[in-house]
C-alpha cells in the first residue's frame, strides 16, 4: 500500500517526540535553588539514548543496513544525535521563549558535548573523544553537584558558554569533515 512518508520517518518522529518529552520532564523537575536531582546529572547524555533506542533492531526497518556500513557505531550515533538535537532545539528554544518553560536549557549542552565529541572524534577517535569529555563531564558537573549539590554548569547564565563550546565545536567538525568520510590512508 501506499504511504506518505517512508518507515524510517518512524524512529525520526519517535526520536523527536521523545526528546521534547524529555526536556519538558527534565526542565519540569529541576529544582534552581535546591540540591541536584540525579536525573538532570544525565540530562546531556539522555539524548543519546533515545536516539540509540529510535534506531535499534526493533523500531529502525534499514537497521541490518546501517549496522554493516564502515562508519556504523558511535560514530554513527553521535551524526545522528547531533542532527536530531540541531533540528529539536531551535524549536524549543522558540518553544521556551513563548512558554516559558526552559526546554532547550537541557539540549544545548547535549548539542554541545555532542559537537564536541565529534570535533575531537575527528583527531584522537570517538571513543577516546567521548571517554575524554566523559571524565570532563564528571569533574566539572558530577562531583561539584555531588559534593556541593548544585548544578553550576548548567545554570541559565551558563547557557552562552555552552552555545561557544558548541560554535567552536562545530567550526572544527566542519574543518575536518573529511576525516568521516574518507579512509585515512588516502586523507
């Protein structure tokens, strides 16, 4: 029969709504001026999450496809992330503006961590660039929140640090695109 749009709009539409509902939760939640509830401490990392489980096994028809393919993996995941946040957050940000409510407060890091991921992916490797800004992640924002029980980070007046770590971060991914897209004997 035939459809309006394709069955790999499926985990798209799911990943978009599923990150909107988290922001909402996430931003619904957050407490400014009390301690740090546990789940705003993986706020930036939830995203990527949703759009692993969007394109698992189960919900993704090409999956068999994907996963076969040279540049599969987290490398992969972190693409489509990055796609799916560039695309959600202005929305929300807009969104926010006209509510209110802060939902795009809790993307713009994730946005941020994932440029960055993929800038620094492109000279040392995903996964060291991902394990790096992990470790960085948990000294900057995990122990200060444990130790001290706040979020500094990740305060509205932190928001424009994040937007020039995620300018810089895009600056240098599209500096080194090659480097995902061609094999590194012939770069």
């Amino acid at each position: 029969p035939m459809t309006w749009a394709t069955p790999v709009m499926g985990p798209w539409l799911a990943m978009v709504i599923g990150v909107s509902v988290v922001a909402v939760l996430l931003d619904r939640t957050a407490g400014w001026t009390r301690g740090a509830p546990p789940v705003l401490l993986l706020a930036p990392v939830l995203p990527l999450a949703g759009v692993a489980a969007a394109w698992s096994r189960g919900l993704d028809p090409a999956f068999e496809l994907t996963a076969v393919t040279p540049r599969a993996g987290l490398s992969l995941l972190l693409r489509r992330t990055l796609t799916v946040l560039a695309i959600v957050l202005p929305v929300h940000l807009v969104a926010g503006l006209l509510t209110g409510v802060a939902l795009a407060q809790w993307l713009l890091p994730s946005l941020a961590l994932t440029a960055t991921a993929l800038a620094l992916g492109s000279v040392i490797g995903v996964g060291r660039a991902t394990a790096a800004l992990g470790a960085l992640w948990t000294a900057a924002v995990l122990a200060p929140a444990a130790a001290l029980g706040r979020l500094f980070l990740l305060q509205p007046e932190h928001l424009p640090l994040w937007a020039l770590t995620l300018a810089a971060a895009a600056v240098v991914t599209l500096a080194r695109r090659r480097a995902y897209t061609t094999p590194k004997r012939l770069r």
